[in-house]
C-alpha cells in the first residue's frame, strides 16, 4: 500500500482522474432502510434521509428517486484525508468550465462525481490542471 500523499502540488501532478464506467444515481431513502442489497458505492445518513449512491440500474430497477445523475471520475492519488486543498482546487478547475461536482472523500481516493453529459470536459478539466502541476513542479 502507498503512503498517502499529503502535498498539494504533488497531489494535483499525481491524481490521475480515470472515468468509471456506468451512470450513478443520487438518490434518498427512508433513514432506517436497508439499502445493503443494493451495493451502494457510497452512503451518507443526513436527519432528512439516508443520501445512498448507485448504479442507474439498480436505481431504476428499485423506482429510486433521481435526485442526480452523475458520471463517477476516481482521483486514483492516494490522497491523505488531512491534505489541504486537493477539492477546492478540483472545484476550481470544474466551476470555470461550468460543470458540477460532488466530492466523495474515502480512505484512499477521491471520488468526484459530475452530471452524465460533462463527463467528457470534467475529464479534460482534471487532466488540464495535472498538466498544469507537472508543468509547474518542472518549472
């Protein structure tokens, strides 16, 4: 296993953001739900509901509520749940081309998921400002 990288340049010149297959589905469920046999990529227990994250079969399969159709990008950077900057940068980078996104942080990626139909321009965002930090370590 990596160690985590904590730096912020060396995060932004190492993330290498790969695009997941498939669409994922936002959605919200009753708190006390089992969403297990759902296999959710990710799930948030908020005092309105339980926010789950899945793939848009399962989610039409179930009548899920739709509440946002994302495309999932993995920052494959083994990223230190204490380095500072890393999303708001990302965020930056995505708000400029107008695109959407919601960051998953988890133990050693960062998850950034954007709507279906931007997943292409997050892409070329994302590899944009790693370009920008390899070009910048080097300078």
């Amino acid at each position: 296993m990596s160690q985590p990288v904590t730096k912020l340049e060396q995060l932004l010149a190492s993330m290498q953001p790969e695009l997941n297959d498939g669409a994922y589905i936002f959605s919200s469920v009753q708190p006390d739900r089992d969403v297990s046999r759902l296999a959710p990529v990710a799930t948030f227990r908020e005092r309105e509901g339980l926010t789950i994250i899945v793939d848009e079969q399962t989610a039409l399969r179930e009548g899920l509520p739709v509440l946002f159709r994302a495309a999932w990008i993995t920052l494959t950077v083994h990223s230190d749940l204490e380095a500072v900057g890393l999303t708001a940068a990302v965020a930056e980078a995505l708000t400029r081309a107008s695109i959407s996104c919601n960051v998953v942080a988890a133990a050693f990626h960062d998850h950034i998921f954007v709507p279906v139909e931007r997943a292409a321009d997050a892409l070329a965002q994302l590899a944009g400002l790693q370009a920008k930090a390899l070009r910048d370590a080097t300078a």
